[in-house]
C-alpha cells in the first residue's frame, strides 16, 4: 500500500469521475492527503459534484505521472465533518485555503474512499498491480 500513498503524493492532480443523472462526468481534481487507510479529497457543497455525490457516492479517481504510469482509485466516498480533516487540508493546499479560508467554512467539504481499490500500471509490459483498501 506504500505504494499507491506514494504514487499519489508525488501526482496529485488528476480526473476525479461521478454519475450524474444516468452519465459519467469527469473533472479535474486534486487528492488531498492519506490517512489510516483513508484516502481524502475537498469540494464545495454548492458544486455539482457534491450533489453527485449525494445521489450515488461511487467514484474513480485517475492520475498520471510524467514518466506516464498511472493510479485508478475506486470505491464509494463517505463525507467526514471533522476539523482536524478540514485544517489539514487547508495546511497541504493553499489552493484550497485561498477559496475555503477556515475549516469552518459551511460549503467547505472534505470527503474520502476508505474502502476501495487502487490499480498502478504503466506501459512497461508488466501486469498492473491491484491493491485492496
């Protein structure tokens, strides 16, 4: 499992998938950081992916490195309330705490896979690697 917390803290920025309606709507995203097993990312609670999140809480979430291996994450989010969650990721992104400010920000929302997969492959020719969270 290093390996994926790795991967991802080195390639952070990816294609965070939803469901809307019937239809899969992909957008850029930014994974946020690793926590005893829990895999965390934020949004607003005014966007539309929250509301898709609301309606079906499945997810994959892709990224890929510059020597173009990549990470496909999966599983169903759950949302977290919790401060301590919200201040780290206003401490890791100051992308995010220039749009949230504080962690009590009401549309500020922090959410993550806990129970999923994550798949590593690249173009080597080697079989993918599959990792069970």
């Amino acid at each position: 499992m290093q390996e994926v917390k790795d991967f991802l803290k080195d390639n952070v920025t990816g294609v965070l998938a939803t469901i809307a309606g019937d239809k899969p709507k992909a957008r850029p995203f930014q994974f946020m950081f690793e926590e005893d097993g829990k895999f965390f990312f934020c949004t607003s609670n005014a966007k539309e992916v929250y509301k898709q999140l609301q309606a079906n809480p499945y997810i994959e979430f892709s990224s890929i490195s510059p020597k173009f291996a990549w990470i496909r994450l999966s599983g169903k989010v759950e949302f977290s309330d919790s401060l301590v969650h919200k201040e780290r990721v206003l401490a890791i992104s100051p992308l995010v705490k220039s749009l949230y400010k504080e962690a009590s920000n009401p549309i500020f929302e922090v959410f993550y896979l806990e129970h999923g997969q994550a798949i590593l492959a690249d173009f080597s020719g080697q079989p993918a690697k599959t990792f069970t969270f």
